[in-house]
C-alpha cells in the first residue's frame, strides 16, 4: 500500500524533514538513516538483518546517542515516519567495485531526474549495443545533483556515449 504518491523528487524527504524542522540534530540522524536504510523495528536499529547500535550511528554522524534515541523516539511516535522507517533497506551499489570485476561505471548528470523516459532513453541507447547492464542507481536528487551510475559488463562504445549525450534530460556523460 502506498501512503503518499510521489509528485517530485524529494516528496519523501520534504515529508520527513517537515517532521522534524524545529529539532535539526534529529533531522541530520534521520537523513543519515534514510540514506543508507537503517530500518526501525520497535526502538531497535537494523541494516537489513544486522542490528546496530545507537551509539554507531552517533558516531557516523557526529551526534551523541541521546539524539539518535530521540530521533527514534519522534520517529516511532509519528505513524507516517514509522511506517517509513520501519520498511527501509539497504542497496548494494557496485560502483565502487566496477573496475575490480572488469566492468564500466557511466555517470551521467541529469538535468531532471524526475523526467519521464530518461532511464528507458539511457538503457535502449546502451541495450541496442548489446551490453549488458548489470546496474543502475541513481542518487536522490533532493541530496546531490541528479547523478545516475550506469554499470556494464563490456566497455561503452564512444559513439553510444556520443548518443547518451544527445538524450533530452541528460546534461553531461563520464566514464569513471
């Protein structure tokens, strides 16, 4: 069941934040733990099936525990936050380990990250090529600058880069 439709980018994050905009130390543990999928079951803290600790996310975020307890605390008392927190998982990117499986990292800048049809343009300019994408991930725009990692299994063609950067919505193309 979705709760709330998603209109733009950063609708869930403008939901979240508007929870907590008069307890800003709260606000950076929770955008922490959006970001990286720290779910909430009761007053415990996971990352997928792994619990963590208060203090360990503390220390990840330059607060003290007592923010990260009252953090969950807000969190566990707002139904629309704990229904959020309590379902999150973490997301395994693989650009970092790209080079090491012999695989290419693209990065493409988006100019519009919620504009319609810009990953399908990516993924036909890449599929007719006949590489295989092992992954796409791209960053919540409300936090960067609407960056989309494309990882291959074969090397990008110079020419499908050529053509990448022709689709409307993509500003700017990088091997990394």
């Amino acid at each position: 069941m979705v709760l709330y439709p998603v209109a733009y980018p950063g609708f869930m994050w403008e939901l979240i934040s508007g929870k907590f905009t008069r307890i800003p130390a709260q606000a950076i543990v929770a955008k922490y733990m959006l970001d990286i999928g720290v779910r909430i079951d009761d007053s415990h803290l996971f990352v997928d099936r792994v619990g963590i600790s208060y203090s360990q996310i503390a220390k990840a975020v330059g607060k003290d525990k007592q923010i990260v307890s009252a953090t969950v605390q807000t969190i566990k008392r707002d139904k629309e936050l704990y229904n959020i927190y309590s379902n999150l998982l973490p997301t395994c990117n693989l650009k970092n380990v790209a080079k090491v499986m012999g695989w290419d990292v693209l990065e493409l800048t988006l100019s519009d990250p919620a504009k319609s049809g810009v990953l399908g343009g990516i993924a036909t300019a890449i599929g007719e090529t006949g590489i295989s994408i092992r992954q796409a991930i791209g960053e919540d725009p409300t936090f960067s600058t609407g960056l989309l990692y494309i990882i291959t299994e074969n090397p990008i063609p110079g020419e499908v880069l050529k053509k990448l950067q022709r689709i409307e919505g993509v500003e700017k193309v990088a091997l990394i």
